[in-house]
C-alpha cells in the first residue's frame, strides 16, 4: 500500500531495503528549475527518500514560455543543473507541465512528490487533481528561508548596503541585510522568512564519507555565490582529474567575499552557499568559512593533493599576496578551464534584466484585464 512504502523510505533504504526481492520505489518530481537553490534540492533530497530511484522532469523553454515567460537559464543549463543534484537518479528532458497518470506510468513511478504550497492552473483547478484522486500524490516540506523571488529581490539591490553595518544612515537603515541583522527588515525582500542553519540541515545535505585510501584529495575555494551551472562545470572538470577523487570545497565567509567581490555579494550568507555546495554531487566536503589563504596548515590537516582554480580572477590577499602562494610552492596547484564563461555576475545581470521583462508583461496583462473588468463594470450601469 502507499502508507507502507512510505514507511518503508523513512529508514532510508526504500521499500528495497525490506529484503524479499521487492521491486524498487520509483520517484517523480517535476518542475522548471530555472534558478535552482538549496529549496530545489531540499525538495529533491526529500522525494528521494521516500523511495529508491528518483527521476526529475524538466520542461522545455517553450513550456516554460507558454505558461510563465521565458526561463533565465536554456534547458541544456537546466538539465545540467538538475542532474548534478545528487539525490537525482535520472532526468526526464521535456516534461509536460502538468503531471498527469500518464506520465507517471511511462516512466514506471509509483507516485509523484511537491512541496505543500498549491500550484493552480489558469482556470483555478489543482494541477495536481489527477494524480492526487489516483493516490500516487506525496507532499514534501518547503525549505524556509528562500524562494526565486527572494534571491531576485536581494539582486535587485545591488549596492554595498547589506554587508554594512553603518546604522546611522538611514539609506542603508531602508535596505538592512538579507541576513535580518538589520533592525527590522524594511525591504518588501528580507524579513520575508529567514533561513536559519542548523546541524542537522547540514548532516542531512553533506555526504558524511571520509576519505578512502587512494583517493586523490583536491581542494578548491570561492566565494560558490548562487551556486550555478559555471560552477557545476568547474567542479565536473575538477571531478574527471582523478580516478577517485575527494573534492573539498572552501567557502570563504561573507565579509570576506564582499572584500574581493564588493557591491552586494555574497548574495548568499554562507549557511545557505554551505547547503547549495553540499547539493553537488562532485563535492565531498565544505569548509565553512575556509581561510583566504590556502596556507600549509590546511593542506596537512586536509591531505590535499591537488589544489584547483578556475579561470577567474584571483584577487590578492590583503596583504598583497598571493593566496596560492603555498599550492604553488609544493608543485600541486592546477588552473582548470571548464569551458563556461557564467559567473555570478552574468548571471545576476540575467536574472535582473529577465525579471524586469517579465515584470513588465505582468503589469500590462493585469492593465488589461482591469481595463476590461472596467468596461464591462460601465456596461452594466448604463443598462440600469
């Protein structure tokens, strides 16, 4: 029964793990995953456990168009994106955009998973109707602290201000941090919901696998803003360098980033760039809040082998020196090309420039529609 495979996943190992050659659990999750952060992969990490094999349908650009406006990312981003979730056993390329029976049934999956806010179609019915009245519908929690329109909102204020602690100034008072440090969160952004970390969201994301014998330990560092296909590429590549690689990542802390970064970055603290990392199925390990120097020290206690850097800058440290200065010393320093030119950067321009078009759009079609609620209001009194 459904309650049982339910109960079956919570222990982790699936309905599978009840021995007796029972058939896998097959998991479905559907979405754009335009912009995807640690919700996304929370969501994910979460379906997955309800069962043993987890497939993520993605729409197509012209999906995505025709019900929302045109997507940030191209489907062969997204696609990427999705399939570098480790709790993603296989991707579905060109979902449709309602989940219906059918699709479940060509893909073998017991049941399909959403978060527990609604989703209607434009006539107001569930979009879930369907598998739901079927019992092949299951409801994961939704991550507190972010949303799309969160992030979009933090980017829209692009200046100095929330990494400021200047409580004089009322200007920079208006715009008080993504981080709710600030008095009260004035902006319509922050305050919304804050994300709060906790041990145990890190033990759920992080992989908890120590080093094997034979491994090749290869360290990389960054600020991993707005964790993106760039660096879904950069790590890929990193990945292939070895046999068996160990990936550590180092996250530098947020006054750190905004130091070499400046305006507004990191976008986000380092809790929420911690879950995002860990997400990555190429990563083994985060250092939260990594030194900006890749110093001796941590490359015993780490058993580095290898340090990698992509194609980016690299900005001295305060002292003027060069943060890779040991790697480089020992011979294990390594620049890797991945091929992708996406930085933050271009990435906030994107999401900015894409979000004011379909800002636009929505206010047009809603002048639209009042100018008709309108007349048709007119048209009424002058038939009394």
């Amino acid at each position: 029964s459904a309650a049982m495979l339910r109960n079956g996943a919570a222990g982790g190992g699936g309905a599978a793990a009840g021995g007796g050659g029972h058939r896998p659990v097959r998991v479905w999750c559907d979405g754009c995953y335009d912009m995807v952060h640690y919700g996304h992969s929370n969501q994910l990490r979460q379906a997955r456990a309800m069962g043993d094999y987890l497939i993520v349908g993605v729409h197509t650009d012209e999906e995505i168009a025709k019900h929302k406006g045109p997507p940030v990312f191209t489907q062969e981003e997204r696609y990427k994106m999705v399939q570098a979730i480790k709790w993603v056993d296989e991707i579905a390329p060109g979902a449709p955009y309602v989940t219906t029976l059918e699709t479940l049934d060509k893909y073998c999956c017991d049941f399909c998973v959403h978060g527990d806010d609604i989703t209607l179609t434009i006539d107001g019915k569930d979009t879930y109707e369907e598998v739901k009245t079927a019992g092949r519908y299951r409801e994961c929690k939704r991550t507190q602290g972010v949303s799309t329109t969160d992030l979009v909102g933090r980017m829209l204020l692009m200046t100095k201000a929330h990494h400021s602690n200047i409580d004089e100034d009322l200007d920079y008072r208006k715009h008080t941090d993504n981080f709710g440090k600030g008095p009260k969160g004035h902006s319509p952004w922050t305050g919304v919901s804050q994300f709060l970390q906790t041990s145990q969201k890190i033990i759920q994301f992080a992989s908890g696998k120590e080093p094997q014998p034979g491994d090749t330990i290869i360290y990389v560092a960054g600020a991993f803003d707005l964790f993106h296909v760039g660096h879904v590429d950069f790590l890929e590549k990193v990945h292939q360098l070895a046999e068996k690689p160990y990936i550590i990542a180092g996250l530098h802390f947020d006054q750190e980033v905004n130091r070499y970064k400046g305006k507004n970055y990191p976008i986000m603290n380092i809790h929420e760039r911690t879950l995002s990392v860990l997400a990555c199925r190429y990563v083994s390990e985060v250092v939260i809040g990594a030194p900006y120097a890749v110093t001796a020290d941590l490359l015993d206690h780490f058993r580095v082998t290898l340090v990698c850097h992509g194609m980016t800058e690299v900005v001295p440290d305060k002292d003027g020196s060069d943060p890779y200065e040991e790697p480089k010393r020992r011979g294990i320093f390594q620049l890797v090309d991945s091929g992708s030119n996406l930085t933050t950067d271009l990435i906030v321009q994107r999401i900015i420039k894409n979000r004011l078009e379909f800002e636009a759009r929505n206010q047009k079609k809603e002048a639209k529609e009042l100018a008709v609620l309108e007349a048709m209001r007119r048209l009424e009194e002058e038939k009394h």
